[in-house]
C-alpha cells in the first residue's frame, strides 16, 4: 500500500519547495501543483507534491495516520480509534468503484 502525506510548505525554491511534516523537512517537487505558495498545505508522495489540502483534509489525514500506526503498535483503544477517522463518524467508508467491483465480483484481491 502506498500513502501520501500531508505537508505544509515552509519555503518556495524554484518548482521545488521544503516541506515540514511532524518534525520532518524534505524538499518536496511542486511541478503537479504550480500554484502552490509557502503556507500551503499538499499531499506529497515519493518526493511530488500531488494535490493542495486545505488545513483541515490535511488534519484529518494525519489523524488517520496516526490512528493507523497506534493501531499497528498496538497502543489504540477504541476511543483513540474514534478520534483518528472522526471524518466516518455519520458515514459508513466505502470503497473506490474499481473495489467495489472487484468486491461485488466476488475477488478477495484487487
């Protein structure tokens, strides 16, 4: 599985930019979002920026995250589970259409 990660852009250098996420800097390629500004907060993958996130999808993202590695450390209860994916509390997740047809199909792998 691969994921994204929320970062804010600290400082613009050329189509390049340094990113700060949970203490950690990296210089992140703008080239998929070119009107990204210094404030901005974008979801970076392998070294690319991919798309801007307003502040609170960037929030929620991390609190997923975050959710999921106290899950796998074994540390989460079932409120700290409810607090990291707040965002499904009034809605059941649902799959992208290519699982979901995958799932309907009756495949147990995408």
């Amino acid at each position: 599985m691969c994921l994204g990660l929320p970062m804010r852009i600290e400082e613009l250098d050329g189509t390049f930019a340094l990113c700060r996420a949970e203490g950690a800097r990296e210089r992140v390629d703008l080239a998929l979002v070119p009107e990204a500004r210094a404030g901005d907060h974008v979801l970076v993958f392998q070294g690319t920026a991919r798309r801007l996130l307003d502040a609170d999808e960037a929030r929620l993202i991390t609190d997923a995250l975050a959710g999921v590695a106290a899950i796998m450390a074994g540390e989460a209860d079932a409120a700290a589970i409810d607090r990291a994916f707040a965002d499904l509390a009034d809605r059941e997740p649902t799959l992208p259409p290519h699982l979901a047809a995958a799932y309907a199909a009756g495949r147990k792998e995408a």
